[in-house]
C-alpha cells in the first residue's frame, strides 16, 4: 500500500486488493483463505519493484491501478497460498501505523 497517497485513497485502495485477492483465492474444499498484512509502500515505485518480482518468481497477485490517478499502481493484493515464504518479497515493506 502506497503511503504517498491521503490516507482515505490508501484504505480505498487497500480494500478493491483485499477483496480482488479474497475472491481469486480458495483452500481445496473451496472455502475462501482470509489473512490480511497492510504494508506501507513509500511511493508507486517500490510497488512497481515488488511488481517485477512477484511476477519473476511467478506468485499469484493483484495489483490494482488507479483509473483516476492516471492508472498508477496504488497497491498490490498477494494471494494468501504464498505466505510461508513471503517475507523474501515484503520484508523491507513496514506495517502500515
């Protein structure tokens, strides 16, 4: 999540991946995975970083692009099957506070 953006587009922004990811992602009997982590991005830069590695190392996500900010990449949803091993991606990303 981008943290150079005002806070009420963050949460926008944090809630259009939540349910993007929520919906892409199902356990094996088909009942949906719920685990939220919010990272703060510094800018759309470090998330278009993050992007290119998830995409290198083939991990399911979703990266949102904003309509109204000129579909800049705002935030980024990582399905939920990857995080025994997402901290090599998202370990410089800090909670959100």
């Amino acid at each position: 999540m981008r943290t150079n953006i005002p806070l009420g587009n963050q949460f926008a922004q944090l809630i259009h991946v939540a349910g993007m990811s929520f919906i892409s992602s199902k356990t094996s009997r088909g009942s949906p995975i719920i685990n939220s982590v919010a990272l703060a991005a510094p800018n759309e830069e470090a998330l278009l970083k993050l992007e290119h590695k998830l995409i290198k190392h083939d991990v399911a996500h979703i990266a949102f692009r904003e309509p109204d900010m000129d579909n800049e990449l705002t935030a980024i949803g990582i399905s939920p099957e990857y995080r025994s091993n997402l901290r090599k991606f998202v370990s410089n990303f800090p909670l959100i506070k």
